[in-house]
C-alpha cells in the first residue's frame, strides 16, 4: 500500500515497469517518476519498560496527544505499583497511598499531569484493601474520600482538566460516583431490586459531562450518567445476558464497551443517540472494546483467541483488525519478538495506541504505538 525504507526502489520501479505510460529504459523511469511517489509514513513502536524490581507492566490510558502514559508494574507475588511514563524520561512509579504497599493507575488527564487509580492504605489506623486517590507530582497520591458507608472504593477515570472522577465503591452493593473537588464522591442511580440493586463506573468522557458503566448488568445492562445525575440506560445487545460500558468519546456522544452472550462470549459495542447499540462483529471467539478516540470514530480492545489475547483497532471502514497487521502492511513497522496482546487504551486525538504484550524475553510488558498523521 505504502513504499518505503530499503525497499522503496524496488517497490517503485516494480509498479513503474508494469504501468505502459512508464514503458522508458529503466533510467529514465527512475529520473522521470520517483518524484511522484512518497515514501510510506511509518509507525513508531516503544517499549516502556518495567519498574526496577518487579516483573511484568501494562499500560492503562493515554494523554490527550498520547505523549504520556499511566500503567501498573507487578511483581511475580502479585504487588503493584502504579507507573507514568513518557518519553524523554522513561517510566516511573507513582508510588504508594500513605500506609499502602500497592497501587495501580486506571486514568489520566489531558495534558498527563493528573493521574487517578486504586491502593490499599491506612484509614484512621485500620487497613483498607481498596482506596481510590488522585496522583499530581505535587502531591503525590491523594485518597479520594468515600461514599458514605464505603470504606471500599476505585477511581475508573478522570476527565480531561483533571477535576472530575469517576469510579464505584462498595455501598450496600457497588455504587457508581462522581466525584470533584467541590463536591466530594456523589453516588449515582443504581438498577434492581431490593438487595441487588447496584451500579458501576468504568469510564468518563473529558469533557467530565458523561460517565459511563452498568447499571444491574443483567438487568439493565450498561449506562451513561449525566453531568446532573440523570441516567440513560443504554442496554445490551440482543440476546445477550449483560453488558457493560468502558469508554466514552471527548463530548459523550459515543459510549463502546461490551455485551456478552450466555456462553460467556464478548462482544463489543458503539452506542450512539441515533443508532442505539450496535454489534461491532469481529472474531468467532469474541471482542473487547477497551478505549475510543476523541471524535468517537477509532477503538481499540483485543479479541480473546484460543493461543492468547489479541490486539485490535476498528474503524468504520475497516471494521477489527489486528493491530500487528495494520503496523507491518500499513505501514511497514514489524515488531519482531513480540506478540502484542492487549490495545487498552488510544490517544483523543486517535495516533497512539498503549496496551501489553508478551516480549522477546517472555515477559508481560507496556508498549506505545503511535502513528503516522
């Protein structure tokens, strides 16, 4: 599709020879046409590497312009910590909740100075498994309060200014919550009845005006909360048994996230206003949309095959695709060692792409894949 590297030459002077306006000594095909032909713009593939004395690494969201990126490192034991990585310095941890010994990101702002997540910590000299908090290189990480009754909580993900966070805490059943500075952790509608009444946040848009997650997800399926509280239950495919959202466009308009049928098979979906849920298709095995660009028209997830997780990228025009595909015949960036397993999270301006793979040594490690414009 594209010409480039080492190979442009003879890519070129293969499709010159075959074109009869071009039926020259070969010289003068060459002095006469390279000029019309542009190399082929080529991705670029990064490791992130993993913190010094643990394990594997797994990249969790992006900035706005996919500049800086948030993950967990983990220990062989199971101990995490949460990591922020860029590119002219590296990665580093996040480090700990005062008292706690594991953390790990789940979001970031726009501009990669706010980044929000989970650890356990000490709450008036008694432990806590699960605290959500908010990390500024300020402050370092900041516990978020609870709901009311909640000494169990996690952060999901924050908008883009950084000032509104949404995530659940375990309140009589989970209970979504939108939380600001101003406000404090507000608990959103739950779904059900009696005892099984519940509600989850997973995600939410930048513009802070949507989040988004699942009611009951058998009952109601998934759900989008505005900014006043008022939901819109967004459902679940036909036929299947629940369903949750995991990502929201720059403005809410566009909500993906995943359906699943009674044999416990994923598949992902795009909700819009206009057209409600609509099935995203992909392998026999299953889909699982993770992350939306900005303007709603890119997602990425992976699809769960028999050898491994796999990663993937939809658009409209394509529909899923494995992301290694698209680097080696798009654009002609192999990634030799590597088997890329999960694309969890995509820049809002839709160029870079994070996730985790399996490396040349066998290890779980964070990427970043950006591409060309």
């Amino acid at each position: 599709m594209r010409i480039g590297g080492s190979g442009r030459s003879l890519d070129f002077l293969w499709d010159c020879a075959r074109l009869v306006s071009c039926a020259l000594p070969l010289a003068a095909c060459v002095a006469g046409c390279s000029d019309s032909v542009s190399p082929t713009p080529r991705a670029t593939f990064r490791n992130l590497g993993i913190l010094v004395g643990y394990a594997s690494s797994q990249a969790s969201a992006l900035s706005s312009d996919g500049a800086v990126a948030a993950g967990t490192s983990a220990t062989t034991a199971g101990n995490r910590q949460a990591f922020q990585w860029n590119g002219a310095q590296g990665m580093a941890g996040l480090g700990f909740l005062p008292g706690g010994t594991s953390s790990a990101a789940t979001g970031i702002s726009a501009d990669g100075a706010v980044m929000v997540g989970n650890g356990d910590a000490i709450n008036d000299a008694s432990p806590l498994s699960s605290a959500a908090f908010r990390w500024t290189a300020d402050a370092g990480a900041q516990r978020l309060a609870a709901l009311p009754g909640s000494q169990l909580c996690v952060a999901a993900g924050v908008s883009g200014d950084g000032a509104v966070i949404a995530g659940t805490c375990l309140a009589v059943g989970n209970t979504a919550f939108r939380w600001s500075a101003s406000t404090g952790p507000v608990s959103l509608s739950r779904f059900g009845s009696g005892s099984s009444q519940q509600s989850t946040a997973t995600a939410i848009s930048a513009d802070g005006s949507v989040v988004a997650g699942a009611g009951h997800p058998a009952l109601t399926g998934a759900v989008a909360w505005a900014a006043d509280g008022s939901a819109t239950v967004l459902g679940k495919l036909p036929g299947d048994a629940e369903a949750t959202a995991t990502a929201v466009s720059r403005d809410g308009s566009v909500v993906v996230g995943v359906s699943t049928n009674n044999a416990s098979i994923p598949r992902g979906f795009r909700w819009t206003l206009a057209s409600g849920m609509v099935d995203l298709g992909g392998s026999a095995s299953g889909t699982f949309a993770a992350s939306i660009s900005g303007d709603g028209s890119t997602i990425v997830g992976w699809s769960p095959e028999a050898s491994g997780d796999v990663a993937l990228i939809w658009d409209a025009d394509h529909g899923w695709r494995q992301l290694v595909d698209v680097l080696t015949i798009d654009y002609r960036t192999p990634v030799p060692g590597w088997t890329l397993n999960r694309a969890a999270a995509i820049s809002g301006d839709g160029r870079t792409i994070a996730g985790h793979g399996t490396n040349p040594n066998g290890q779980t490690e964070a990427w970043v894949v950006k591409l060309p414009n």
